[in-house]
C-alpha cells in the first residue's frame, strides 16, 4: 500500500509558515492540513554546534503546537539553516546583509542541514538531513540583482535554490535538492512510512 492511502487514516499536520514546505509536502502526493500560526521563540543554547541546532529548533517548534494531539494526528515541524565555518547563517535582516551573506557563500562550498520531527499522542522522532552546497564565484552585480528582484529576506542565507541564483550560481550539490529547498521530502516520506508501522 502506498504511503498517501495508509495516510488516510491519519491527520497529518504541518506546523510552517514556508510556503516552500508546503509545495514540496503536496508535490510528493502526501495530503495534509496547516497549523495554524503560533509563536515559538526559536533560541539554541550558544555552546550547541551548528549541526545539531536544526533538530533542537524543530522540536522547540513541536513542543510548541498549542494543541493536544488526537490519537490519529501527527505532527510534523521542520527547522533549516545554512551554516558556513561552523556559523549558521539565518535570514537576512535588510538588503544590505543579504548581499553579504551572498558574498560570504560566492566562490565556496556551505553546507545546509534540515532538522524534522514527527510527533503523535504517543511519540516524538526526530532527525537531520544535511546537504552541501558548492556555489562559483559571485559577481557583485549578480548578487545585487538577485537580491534586487527576488527580495530573499524570508530565506537562510539569503538564496533560494530554486530561483534564478540556483540556476546560475550554484556548481553541485552534494546530497538532497529538496533539503536545501527546506524540506528533505524523500528522507520525511521513508521516516513517515516508519512512523505509522509503529
């Protein structure tokens, strides 16, 4: 059976405001409704390494769903940073810091990495799926154009790999696409399927 028709009988949630999550989540076939908007102040510890503050933030976020689970739902939270030389890079603060991040990231390698946690009345899994990113160098006039017109002000590092900066400036990637978009669908689909055997 595949997993969308043993899905049925459940209540899938998602608890994110991405729009990007939300079309990858539907485009793998998976049905599922939308949290509604609550407010977690997502801090980590500042001695946590950089690597494991995805999954501390995505279990912040489903601790703090205002709701008891009902037997049949599921939660499903997601956290995703960008992180180079150890320091996670968040979302840009004004264009200004955007280009600068963009600048940082020309020329080199970052990795990205994608804390999830699923949740239930019964249980709670969690895990990280780490991409790495190889990005060619950067002109200055690349960098101003992209964050001119495509405004990533809502986005780690300031890029968005499927828009125009990933088409032009982005050599390889080491691992899933769909990650480094903000959701490792593949790895979430398989840790579903597990998920509801249990």
């Amino acid at each position: 059976m595949l997993l969308h028709d043993t899905l049925k009988s459940y209540r899938l949630i998602l608890a994110s405001q991405s729009p990007r999550r939300r079309q990858l989540l539907s485009d793998c076939g998976l049905e599922y409704e939308l949290a509604e908007r609550y407010e977690v102040e997502e801090v980590f510890p500042a001695t946590m390494e950089a690597d494991e503050v995805p999954v501390y933030l995505s279990r912040l976020k489903s601790d703090g769903y205002p709701k008891a689970l009902a037997e049949n739902e599921i939660l499903l939270t997601a956290d995703t940073v960008v992180i180079i030389d150890n320091e996670i890079l968040g979302k840009p603060t004004d264009e200004a810091d955007a280009r600068a991040m963009l600048a940082r990231l020309s020329g080199r390698a970052h990795r990205v990495t994608t804390g999830v946690t699923l949740r239930s009345s019964a249980r709670t899994e969690s895990f990280a799926v780490q991409s790495d990113v190889y990005f060619r160098t950067l002109t200055e006039e690349e960098i101003s154009y992209y964050v001119e017109r495509f405004r990533p002000m809502d986005k780690a590092g300031s890029y968005g790999i499927q828009e125009w900066i990933g088409y032009v400036g982005i050599e390889r990637i080491d691992g899933s696409f769909y990650n480094v978009m903000g959701l490792p669908v593949q790895r979430v689909y398989a840790a579903l399927a597990e998920f509801v055997k249990q």
